[in-house]
C-alpha cells in the first residue's frame, strides 16, 4: 500500500480539503489577511481549512513550483473570490503591506530560516512539523518566538483527536493501572521508488527547492511529496511521521524529553531507493515510562494489521491502543473481551487551524494547542533517537542545558552546516 492511499485509510487528520465548515465568519467581521509559504499539497490542505473556517483571505502565496503557484493561487481564487498575489520567494511575501499570518507549508530544512524572518516582522505563524531539520535551528526558532511574542501554532494536529483524549481519560483514572511501557508505530509500504537522476520539471526551480540543504541531483525519489524518506530533507520515517506519535505520547502522559536514547535499524528491504532506515527501533526512556518506536517499511507490518498505526499503552491492569479515531481497551484475564470505542474526528485538522485562528483574533498565545517551546522537545525527541541510530550509540540529553551528555560525535550531528550562501540560525 502507498502512504498517500495508506494516509487516506488511517488518518482523519488529513482531510481538510472535503471536511464541512465548522465555524462560519460573522458577516460583520474584519477578515485577517494570510500568506502561504509552500503552496504544495499539504500547505493547501492547511490553508484550505483556514478559508472554510471563514474569516480569513488569503493576499498572497509563495512557492518556487510555478506550476503549484499558478493552479493553487487559482484554487485559492476559486474558493474566496479573490486572487492572490503569487511571489517565488518568502522575503517578498513577507514584504506584503497588510499581512498579519502566514502558514508555512515547506520542507522541514526550510522551516528554520522562513519562521525566524516571520517572527522578526511580528507576524502570527502556523507552521507545519517538525519544527526543524536539526536540533540547533529549534532553538533558535523557540528563541525568536520569545523575542517576538508572536503567536505560533505548530502542526501536530492529532492534539485534537478525541480518541487520544479519551486514552488520557481512562490512563488518569487509572483504569489501566500504573503505565509501564509505551509501543508506537507506523507501519507502512512506499512502494517502489523511481530514484532515476533527471532534469527537474521545468516549473520546478531545484537551486531554490534545496536552499541551504545538500543539493543532491534530482530524481522523483526525493522531490515533491517523497522528500519525506530521503536522509538530506526529510530525515526518515520517524521524524517525519512517527513524531506525530511521540508527539501525543508526550501530551498524554505529561512528559517532557527523554534522557536517553537507543536506536538500531538499518535499510534492508528497499536498498538503492531510500536513504533513511526502512526498518527500525528506537528506544526513548522518558520518566514516567519508556517509550519504544519501531517501523518497517515492508511486509505486512504488524502481524495485526489492525494495529499498523497507533499507540499501545501497557498498564499494570490492562493495555489501550488507541488511534486517531477510536481506542481498544484490552483487559487482563484470561476470558477477559476487548473493549472497541469509537470516537472519530473527521475535523481534526481543520480544528488545529482554528485553534489557531481562534487565538490569533483574541490575541491570546495561552489558548494554542502547540507552541514552538513544546514542538521543540516532540522535534528534538525524535532528532536524537536519530543521531542515536547515526552514531550507533547511546545518546545522553540533559533537558535544562538542551546538550547531549558526553559524546562528541553525537553533539556534531545537532547542527547540520548550511550551503553556499545561507547562514545557519
């Protein structure tokens, strides 16, 4: 099975392009004006569900894909009436007089350098994860927020899903008893890769796509949509799709970071088409409970494959799985039945876009979902379990310093050096 027909089937959260409206705008209502940095696929489904809350009007779109900017700056047109002005690159957008947000829908190595000059023009930001490519440009992006005071929701819409509330719920009340261990994953099947090297199209500008990262030569592996298993953009699997899960972990259980971390794996299946670990296990010891991570990329996932995406949460007196849109409580004893509660939530993602809004209207940063302070530790937590695989070693973090204890080659890999012209926050 592919991601996208894999993402269709499993995750709610990506529905924003045919969910309802949920908030309609008072007619009287000033409308606030929003740029879009990254007019791909998820950038539009994320603004999208900004027009359907209402309230807003989308001045311009930026993206170095003319072919996106042309059919998605008429999308936009299509939807609100108005046509946005289109820009190539974020600077002149940022430039716009009038603009109040943006909505940054880029390749996690860009996220850095767009966020930190959005939040120096005081301007309220959605931006999609992981926060950053590496752990240093998080810093500096939770540092520039600071400074700015602006408001800034990071995209980890599962916050909103009912079914992992309903997890915390039954954990708190301690229905489960004492939570010992934590297991989470993705399972999934890429499917072949074409990683032939070949002119980019010609609408796509390559130079700019790959800015300060590696500019590898280009094949369809890499580029639009499948950047997400190449080492130099995407990072893997984990981080830039399992972080969801470590994500919500962390929000159910009230964790910080963990302090140590263990990870092995390696690319066994899919050889010659990806660069990150097609299989691989990642162990996390948070406070409360170790967290273990593990994915492959092949085969049938789970022996279950019921069980291929989501959490199980191990207690004392019995376990919870739990997904975006339902939890099965497993109880102990031998006739003990399985417990099957559904709770969708088809809105998920057009929820966190209007948190987000919501917040951004009342000009209050307490009522956001996920901000750039608490996206940092969900980012760094699945960057180290990486360095932790890259280094093949024990990987110590001291949380109050953001340092890692003891192993210089580890330290290395917190900061990936910029190309050419761009500097490194």
């Amino acid at each position: 099975m592919r991601r996208r027909d894999f993402i269709k089937i499993s995750s709610a959260g990506t529905a924003g392009l045919v969910s309802p409206y949920i908030i309609p705008s008072a007619p009287q209502e000033r409308k606030l004006r929003i740029g879009l940095i990254g007019a791909g696929w998820y950038g539009m489904v994320i603004t999208t569900a900004a027009l359907k809350a209402g309230g807003v009007e989308v001045i311009g779109i930026c993206d170095v894909d003319s072919e996106h900017l042309s059919s998605n700056a008429a999308e936009v047109e299509k939807l609100q009436g108005t046509k946005p002005r289109t820009f190539k690159y974020y600077q002149d957008l940022l430039d716009m007089k009038g603009l109040e947000a943006v909505f940054i829908g880029t390749i996690p190595h860009w996220h850095a350098l767009q966020f930190i000059a959005a939040c120096e023009k005081r301007l309220d930001i959605y931006c999609e994860k992981p926060l950053s490519y590496d752990v240093i440009e998080g810093i500096a992006m939770v540092n520039a927020w600071k400074k700015a005071g602006n408001i800034v929701q990071m995209g980890f819409q599962r916050r909103q899903s009912q079914a992992f509330m309903k997890a915390k719920e039954l954990i708190e009340n301690g229905t489960i008893g004492e939570v010992r261990q934590i297991v989470a994953q993705i399972h999934y099947n890429p499917g072949p890769q074409d990683t032939k090297i070949q002119p980019p199209p010609a609408s796509l500008d390559w130079e700019e796509w790959c800015g300060p990262a590696p500019k590898l030569d280009y094949r369809p592996s890499i580029a639009h949509r499948s950047w997400r298993l190449e080492k130099e953009y995407g990072n893997g699997h984990l981080v830039d799709w399992g972080i969801h899960h470590i994500d919500i972990i962390r929000k159910v259980m009230g964790e910080g970071m963990p302090g140590e971390f263990y990870t092995t794996g390696g690319i066994f299946a899919l050889k010659d088409q990806i660069t990150s670990p097609d299989t691989l296990t990642a162990h996390m010891a948070f406070k409360k409970a170790p967290v273990i991570w593990q994915h492959r990329l092949w085969g049938n996932g789970d022996v279950t494959r019921e069980f291929n995406n989501g959490v199980f949460f191990y207690g004392e007196k019995a376990t919870i799985f739990a997904e975006d849109n339902k939890v099965v409580v497993f109880p102990m004893g031998r006739n003990a039945q399985r417990e099957d509660i559904s709770i969708p939530t088809p809105m998920m993602q057009d929820n966190h876009v209007i948190n987000f809004l919501d917040a951004v209207r009342k000009k209050n940063r307490s009522l956001i979902s996920c901000d750039p302070e608490d996206a940092f530790k969900s980012t760094a937590t699945v960057q180290l379990a990486t360095i932790a695989y890259n280094t093949g070693s024990v990987v110590k973090w001291d949380e109050q310093k953001k340092e890692v204890i003891g192993n210089p080659a580890a330290t290395a890999l917190l900061k990936r050096e910029y190309r050419g012209k761009y500097i490194h926050p």
